[in-house]
C-alpha cells in the first residue's frame, strides 16, 4: 500500500482550459503532470491555443499574480509578479475543482489580458491511469488569432469575414485568410506540437526584455493593478 507522500507525487491533472467570453465556447483539454511550474504550462497554453509567445502573459489565482517581469514599449519596468518558473501547479490548483486565470497580452494599464483563458482542474488522477502528459484530451472551436484584441474583435472580424457586404470584410479576409474556418480544430497536430514542448520552449520570446539596471534600480515591487492596492504580493 502506497504512502500518501508517494501518491501524492504519482498524479496527472486534467484541466479545462476555456476563452472567457467565447460564444459558443472555445475550449480545450489537456493532461499534464502535478509536477508542471506555470511557466511549463505557459508554454503549453501557447502550442494547444496556436499562439506564438509574442506577448506579455500572467497567471492569476486570485490571491496573487505569477510571471515574469518585461519591459514595455515606453521602456518602463513592468514586474510580472511571482516568478511562474518557481511556481508548481499544485500551489494554485490543489484540488478538482480549483481554477485559476491566464491574461495574455497583457494590457499595461490594468494588468488585464485582452484574452483571457479561464483553467480548471476537473480530474486528479493516479499516473497510472493516464500516462501521457502533456497531452490535449480535446476541444472545440479554432483559436483566435492572438493579435486581434480580444474577443470581442474576434467575433467582429468573424462577423466581417462571413459576409462580403460588410465594409470590413477584406480586412478581415486578409487578417484570417478568406477560407478560415471558425469550427476546425486538429487535435493530432496539437499533440504533435506538445510532443515537440522543449523545441518549442527554446524559441525566444519576442515581448521580453531584460530591464536595465537604471529602470529596475528604486521601483517599487508593484504596477498595474498592484498600485491600486486591490491584491497585495506574496511575500
């Protein structure tokens, strides 16, 4: 009979990871090891929602923010909060049930993602049960492009793309491609991708710059939302 503490460390979790405000939803689900930092997963949220890391992102459980620091187009220091490559998934999903935020390409006044994917542990299982991690499970719908802003734009340009009548329509046909189909979504490539996670988590990110000694030297830890005081740091 095994030890609660080596249960603990034969675990896959089974998460639901949904676009906030997607009508009908867009969604996937993906297996993953207990052992996952956030960034690991950043990574992963990046290959199932066919993203290319090229914006700013955070993790928020709401307690605290978890990323990392980059600088903005205006040159100034941005913190990202805890540092996502120290973080487990088990410190902001512990049990089914628990959920937990993605804001990716961030908006540098609020700290808001213009997209926002909401995850949720629905199943903790015995490794022994289900093997393969990391692994998409499934889902629906084809992922927004990641520079339309928001959700909001994306069904707009959908909207454009569907009908020639409307004065949007080319920008739209350019910007998706005018045979984009809303629906589609290949599992076998996502998992492809995954397969291939560390030659995907050695491209570089194009959002991030290392801050200067100059910028980082006297700022305070906080920004964004921090400096309205509506959620204090981790210490």
């Amino acid at each position: 009979m095994s030890t609660e503490s080596e249960s603990a460390l034969d675990q896959v979790y089974r998460l639901k990871v949904s676009v906030l405000g997607s009508r009908p939803p867009i969604w996937r689900r993906l297996q993953i090891g207990q052992s996952t930092t956030l960034n690991d997963l950043h990574q992963m949220l990046q290959i199932v929602m066919n993203w290319e890391k090229r914006y700013p992102y955070q993790f928020d459980d709401g307690l605290f923010w978890y990323g990392q620091d980059f600088i903005d187009d205006f040159d100034q220091f941005v913190p990202g909060g805890q540092d996502d490559t120290e973080t487990l998934l088990t410190e902001v999903a512990s049990q089914v049930g628990a959920s937990f935020d993605y804001n990716y390409h961030l908006h540098l006044i609020t700290l808001e993602g213009l997209w926002l994917l909401r995850i949720q542990a629905e199943e903790i299982l015995p490794a022994t049960k289900a093997p393969q991690v990391p692994r998409c499970l499934g889902g629906k719908r084809a992922s927004p492009l990641e520079d339309i802003p928001g959700i909001r734009d994306y069904e707009d340009c959908l909207m454009s793309l569907r009908n020639p009548k409307y004065p949007r329509h080319q920008e739209a046909c350019e910007l998706l491609g005018a045979d984009f189909d809303p629906e589609a979504f290949d599992i076998d490539e996502v998992n492809r991708r995954l397969a291939m996670l560390e030659t995907f988590r050695r491209q570089p990110e194009s959002w991030r710059k290392k801050p200067s000694e100059a910028l980082a030297v006297g700022r305070p830890p906080m920004g964004g939302r921090w400096l309205y005081g509506s959620r204090s740091r981790k210490s």
